[in-house]
C-alpha cells in the first residue's frame, strides 16, 4: 500500500526575494487546453479537437500576511513577462518518508492585488492575481512542463510539442 504525496511546506519568491514567513498561501496555476467539438460527415459523434491553451491563460493567485513594496511597486509592469515568481514546494511520502522538491517558475504581470479589509487590531492580507505569459513546472530537477506563450514553446516531458508547427511556419 502506498500514500500520496502531500505539501509539508513551501516559500514564494518575487524577482529572487524570499517571502518565507510572509507568504500565507499559493494557488497554482490550472493547465488548459482549448478543445472544440467537430463532428464532420461520416462520424457517428463529435471528437474533440485541439485548439491550444485555453482562453482563460495562466494565473498564480497568492496572499502575502501584509505589506510588501516590492510587488505594490511591480503593478502596471508594462512587459507581459515583466514579473518572475517561483514557488517552491516540499512534498513527501508518508509511507517512506521521501521528499520531493516541486519548483513552479511563471512570468507576467500582478492583474489584480487586493488589499483586503483594514482594520485595527486585526490581520492584514493582501491578495494578488498574477496573469503569467510564461509557466514551468519542475519536480526534483525535471522539466515536467514549460509554455513559453510569447515564444511558441510547449513541453511535456521533455518533448517539443510545438516544434513542428514552428518548423512549418517558418519560426
């Protein structure tokens, strides 16, 4: 019998600047792809077809437990790729005790940072929502998945999903 793996704990950095003791919470991008039905003459149902990533895009949401500078300073980047956050997360076994660094890298800009409720006395937290034009998921040093959005890069395992349609565009 085995038991999953589960988060024993993380850190958040922005730009290279550690939030440990400050970051209160991650929520990891969700990974979509945009599928639409067809069904053309001949096939006794609709396939889903792949049209890329979904509409939606990428987004890291993550509460820090108060004020930081360095992210207020960061809304309005002008770049799509203009703010690098890296989420570090341990994770382990419970049968036996084997642990797991899983690294999630993304690039973009804060779309929205709330500033929660003020008040005296009581714990401050600030949300923000980052829109990310870039996503890279690492667990113990492998690459699992890179989408580079500006770039036309899609990996899964190593393997170039893009590469060909590059190649027939001329890219």
């Amino acid at each position: 019998m085995a038991l999953p793996k589960k988060l024993k704990n993380m850190n958040l950095y922005n730009d290279g600047v550690s939030y440990v003791g400050e970051c209160k919470s991650v929520t990891l991008p969700k990974l979509a792809r945009k599928l639409e039905a067809f069904r053309g003459g001949g096939m006794d149902g609709a396939v889903k077809v792949d049209l890329g990533h979904g509409d939606d895009g990428i987004q890291l949401e993550w509460t820090l437990g108060g004020w930081d500078l360095t992210a207020l300073r960061q809304y309005g980047a002008v770049s799509a790729s203009g703010v690098m956050l890296r989420w570090a997360g341990s994770i382990q076994r419970d049968d036996t005790g084997e642990v797991s660094a899983v690294e999630v890298v993304v690039r973009g800009r804060h779309e929205e940072i709330d500033m929660g409720d003020s008040e005296s006395g009581e714990d401050t937290e600030h949300k923000f929502t980052t829109t990310c034009s870039y996503y890279k998921l690492t667990i113990d040093g492998n690459e699992e998945i890179e989408i580079d959005l500006l770039n036309f890069i899609f990996k899964v395992n190593g393997k170039d999903m893009l590469a060909e349609h590059r190649k027939a565009i001329g890219l």
